[in-house]
C-alpha cells in the first residue's frame, strides 16, 4: 500500500503517499463534498462519488486529470469498481443503482427497486452480483448479466449505511443504523451472524483479504475487530475524536486506514496472524440473543459513507512515528490532520479525518498497532431477550425513526413558512416606505 485516497466535505479528493519525502496530491473538481472513493484493482485509477451528483474518474498523478460520469439525478453516495477493473458501480439518492463501463467511459443500465435513497453498492468478488442497501431498509442482491433483483434481506429497527460481500463471495456483511452489524449466507438467505459491539450506528467495514477478520467503525468513535471464526469480538480500538465514518484493509490485509469527523486520516498496522486464503472459512452462527448488547444511542450517519471530510492540504510532509497509550488501548499509528495549508503528524490525543480507501496494491511504511483484547464483551451469553419482546422493541424503534424523521421533516418546512412571511413582511414595509416617499412628493 504506497497510497491511500481519501474524499470529503470540502469537495477535494486526496492522494497521500506513503513514501518518505513523497506529496500528498490534491484533486479539485468536485462541486460539492466527496461522499466515496474506491481506487481500481491496478491502482492506477481513482474513482470519486459526489453529492454534486457526479461520478469523476481520475490518474492519481500530480497532472489530476479525470473524466466526469453524469447521469444521476441525485447526490451520489457510493462507487466501486468490478474485480476485473472494467465496470463502475455507484449508488445515489435518486433511488437507483448505475453500471457503467470503465474504458469506453458509458453508462450501461440502471437497476431500479429501491424506493428510497441508495447507501452502497458493491460488487461481489466474482463480478456476477451487485449488493446494494437502501434506507428502504432493504438490502438488494442483484444479478449483474440479467439485471435482476434475485433476493432481498429485511432490516427491522434501522437501515444498512454500508454493505460489502465476504472475500470468498457467499456472504455479506451490513453495517447498520441500529447499531449492530449483521452477516448474512447469500446461498441460504439466513442471518450467520449478529454483532451488537457498537453503541452507535455503524458507519462502515471492511473484511480483512483473508476473510477471518472484519473491522468496524462507528460513530461511537470506536473502530472493533470481530473474529468470524469464533464468533466474537477480538479489539476495540480507539483514537478518533468523533464519529469514525469510514475504514478499509489494505489488499494485503497488513494495513488498515480510517476516516472520521474530526477530519483525521489515520493508518493502523494489523497485529494478528491470519492464515492466507478465505476459501476455507466458516462462520459460526451467531443469533442477536447469544450477543451481549451495550446501551444503544443511535444517531445519524455523516453524509454516509459514509461518507467524508478530506484535509485542506497543498503538500503533505512525511508523518512521524509516534506513540499513544492509555487505559483503553495501545496503538502505533499514522495520522495526518488539517493544519493551515500543510499537513503534518499530529502528536496530541486528538486525531483528525475524511472517507478513505486503501490502495491495497502496495505496501506502507505504516506504524504498528496494537490494541486492548476485548474477548469479554462479545461472547455468548445463553439468556437473551425473548423473541416476541426483542421484535417489539424493534417495531417501536422503527416507528420512533420514522417520527424523527418526519418531525424534522416538519421543523424544515416550519423554518421554510418563517422566511417566507419574514420576507413578505420586509416586502410590505419597503412597499409602505415607498407609497409615502411617494405621498410626500
């Protein structure tokens, strides 16, 4: 992993490179925040989403050239790229999905049943299958050659921000809004795992490339690592101040970044030994009722995926090592964080950040990570909430969602009516003022 690209809410996209003495190049061209980044298999493309409602494909090279994709009718929340490198997948608020191909640089064909705004959309490792997740609360698996939706998971108390297929193609992971993060086989359509580690909605994951491992973060300004294999919660690991909005693996899986909302980017080192290959993984069944659930607070996604909030940076010096321990955790990272118009090492406790994606193509001169091993708060615990009581809960939390969201919706048209009587007041005053200038001549 020589680079990591990394977008944000200040509509630029950055290149950091990971060599001693290298710059960081900056991207502009993007009219409004970068919500998703996704280097190709090569890595010698970077392809950008926006809430300007465009795709920009770019060289990641100090020229900053791209090609602009249009033909979504809302902001874009998420991009991809197929395994092979020839097909872009994005997903947008207009309430589709969008295949376009790479080379010829042409959109291809919608796929359309969502009805309502697209998270994510990823392709699966063989290039067959699209998953994509809605804030329909559904989660879509579509065959790519048909253009078919062939089975849909259900979300009960909140919606997948996030979605991505398992390294060996036969499952998926979802990273919700009610905090918890869900595995399911793709074969079976069943739920192989149920994970409620966060006590915040959880904004993304990634699966290290082994497929033994999956990482989270979330906005409870944690990241945790969960060991498929048995089951269970491995490391917490803390250092963002804020919301942790996105995190990747390195292709290698020796690396791991992330992003969050104090604007920070920060390259972890992993720490467990993992045997090479996914194709003989198996996932223990895990229910939500063997998992010990932490007191819940859900709150909103950043613009998802989410997105992000890259550094206001010309050129980036090399970061330092440094060292930061506390009761919680022990980690060696690298981190950059916005500071006037160039970016240095942070050496505080307070870590800064964006969206980011790991060029997994190379390697880093990374700092190593290590982190409080936290066996205890994920085992199973044989007495759970009864069925009929969790199912309940988790129609009132739904309904609960959904009047938060309408009252907002009604605060929004409330402050809108205020303008536009404070407008027609200030328009009957000037028309007032003008009659009697009038009268007085």
């Amino acid at each position: 992993m020589k680079q990591i690209a990394t977008g944000s809410m200040d509509s630029c996209v950055m290149i950091w490179n990971m060599k001693p003495q290298m710059r960081a190049y900056r991207f502009d061209g993007h009219k409004d925040a970068v919500t998703s980044v996704h280097f190709s298999p090569s890595g010698h493309l970077v392809a950008s989403a926006s809430r300007d409602k465009t795709v920009r494909l770019w060289v990641p090279s100090m020229k900053a050239e791209s090609t602009v994709f249009r033909a979504h009718t809302a902001t874009v929340r998420s991009v991809n790229f197929s395994g092979d490198g020839q097909t872009l997948v994005t997903a947008s608020d207009d309430k589709t999905i969008k295949v376009w191909t790479v080379h010829r640089q042409k959109f291809l064909f919608s796929l359309n049943q969502h009805i309502n705004w697209v998270r994510c959309a990823k392709f699966s490792p063989d290039n067959r299958l699209i998953v994509s997740s809605s804030d329909d609360k559904t989660i879509k698996l579509w065959d790519k050659n048909s253009r078919e939706c062939i089975h849909s998971f259900y979300e009960h108390a909140g919606y997948a921000n996030y979605v991505d297929f398992h390294p060996s193609g036969t499952c998926i992971a979802a990273a919700s809004t009610d905090n918890s993060v869900k595995v399911w086989d793709i074969r079976s359509h069943k739920m192989l795992q149920h994970y409620q580690v966060h006590s915040g909605v959880v904004n993304s994951l990634s699966f290290h490339p082994a497929g033994n491992f999956l990482i989270t973060a979330s906005s409870d300004s944690t990241m945790k690592i969960l060991d498929l294999v048995e089951g269970k919660l491995l490391y917490t690991l803390h250092g963002h101040q804020g919301p942790v909005t996105c995190v990747a693996f390195s292709r290698t899986g020796e690396y791991f970044s992330s992003g969050g909302s104090d604007e920070q980017v920060m390259v972890w080192k992993s720490n467990f030994d993992c045997a090479e290959g996914s194709d003989g993984v198996r996932l223990q069944h895990k229910t939500a009722s063997s998992l010990q659930t932490p007191p819940a607070s859900s709150t909103a996604r950043f613009p998802l995926n989410s997105h992000p909030s890259v550094l206001h940076s010309q050129t980036s010096e090399p970061a330092e090592h440094f060292r930061r321990q506390d009761s919680q955790s022990a980690a060696h990272t690298q981190s950059w964080s916005r500071s006037g118009s160039h970016s240095r090492a942070n050496h505080s406790h307070t870590y800064k950040n964006p969206s980011v994606s790991s060029s997994s193509t190379h390697r880093t001169q990374g700092l190593q990570q290590q982190s409080r091993q936290e066996e205890s708060q994920s085992h199973a615990s044989d007495g759970g909430v009864p069925p009929g009581l969790a199912n309940a809960l988790e129609h009132i939390i739904g309904q609960l969602d959904i009047l938060t969201q309408t009252v907002s919706i009604l605060e929004q048209r409330l402050t809108l009516t205020e303008d536009k009587l404070k407008e027609c007041l200030e328009n009957q005053m000037e028309i007032g003022l003008h009659l009697q200038r009038r009268e007085e001549a």
